[in-house]
C-alpha cells in the first residue's frame, strides 16, 4: 500500500513541475529565455525534479506503464545533471514546450488512477 501513495505523491511532484515549466513557456519566448541566466537554470532544474521524481517511481508503477518512456525521462536528469556540460537551450526549449506538453495528460491520467484506488 506505501507504493502506491508513494508513487501518487511522485506524479503530482512531477505535475507540479510540469504546470510550472508550461506556464512560463506560454507567456516567454525563447529569446527571453536567453536573456535570463536564473530563469534557464530554473527552468533546467524543474526538468531534473521531473526526472528525478519518474526515477523514484516504484518499478511496478513504471511497467505497468509503458506508455510513458520513463528511461528517456529518467536519462534527460542524468543529462541535465552529471553532463550539465553538454545542456543547450535548444534541449532544454524543446522538452519544455515539446515533450511536456505530450506528457502532462500521461501523468494527469495516473494520478486519477492512483486517487481512485485510494
């Protein structure tokens, strides 16, 4: 039973961080984006706690959902992380605006599964 309400509480992190990166991404461009050195970083760090928290899913949790390619997520951290050397805007702009968008009902959908078993 700790899985699942451990797992529930890692979607609505992964969610929270979703919402915030989106957010900032339909009201700034990218050349805004360039213009502030902070808010890169931010928006860098967001997407590691993405990571981060699709990595301490339960490994049930992930293979019972393979939809969702929880090693590219997962990689993108390590990325961001331990190769912060090799990090472009580009990347960064494109997950943000891309790929977060594709996940978000993913992870909406998981948390309603997981309140309902609750």
């Amino acid at each position: 039973m700790r899985e699942p309400i451990r797992d529930l509480s890692r979607l609505q992190h992964i969610l929270s961080q979703i919402d915030f990166v989106t957010d900032y991404v339909s009201h700034h461009t990218y050349d805004e984006l360039l213009q502030n050195r902070l808010t890169r970083y931010g928006l860098i760090k967001c997407i590691e706690i993405i990571g981060e928290a699709a990595y301490m899913l339960s490994v049930e949790f992930k293979e019972a959902h393979p939809q969702t390619n929880w090693r590219v997520i997962i990689n993108m951290r390590h990325v961001l992380v331990h190769g912060y050397f090799n990090i472009t805007m580009p990347m960064v702009w494109a997950t943000a605006t891309k790929d977060l968008p594709i996940l978000r009902p993913q992870i909406v959908q998981y948390i309603e599964e997981l309140t309902f078993i609750e």
